[in-house]
C-alpha cells in the first residue's frame, strides 16, 4: 500500500451526551479527545448528540404519523356521519 493516503482508520469510543451510553468502533473520524477505558486503554473520544440509545425510533417513543391524523381526520371523527331525521 502507498504510504500518506489512507485515513487513520482506528478504534474510536463514541459517547452519546444526552445519557452517557459508549460504545467503540473503528471510525476514521477525526477526534481532539481521548478518553480511558475500564480495559486500561486510551481511545478517541468522538461525542454524540444522539444514538440508538436515546432516538425516539429506536427507543420506541416516536409517535408515527399515520397514527396522529391531520385536521379532516380529526374533523370527521369530531363531526362525521350523523343520522339525518
């Protein structure tokens, strides 16, 4: 392989923020951090907003859509098909 044209392709740590999961990888991603690990060694520290821990759609707490109805929904439910006498 040439030398200086491959990326630092390597273990990575991936921490979510908004609730502390960590999960490692290999990633190229580029880090500033390191973090150490209960194993004893030191990896990129690359922080997440959000991962399948705490998305709603993997988490199951997304509310679909379809199950939500729009506003004629809503309006038929509210005043639909009353009996004419």
């Amino acid at each position: 392989m040439k030398e200086g044209i491959h990326p630092n392709y390597r273990d990575v740590c991936f921490v979510d923020l908004s609730n502390g999961f960590k999960f490692v990888t290999r990633s190229c991603a580029n880090t500033k951090e390191m973090i150490d690990m209960e194993d004893g060694r030191k990896l990129p520290l690359f922080k997440l907003d959000t991962s399948s821990e705490s998305h709603p759609f993997y988490t199951g707490t997304q509310k679909s859509v379809d199950s939500m109805g729009g506003r004629v929904e809503k309006f038929r439910n509210r005043f639909g098909r009353t009996t004419a006498k």
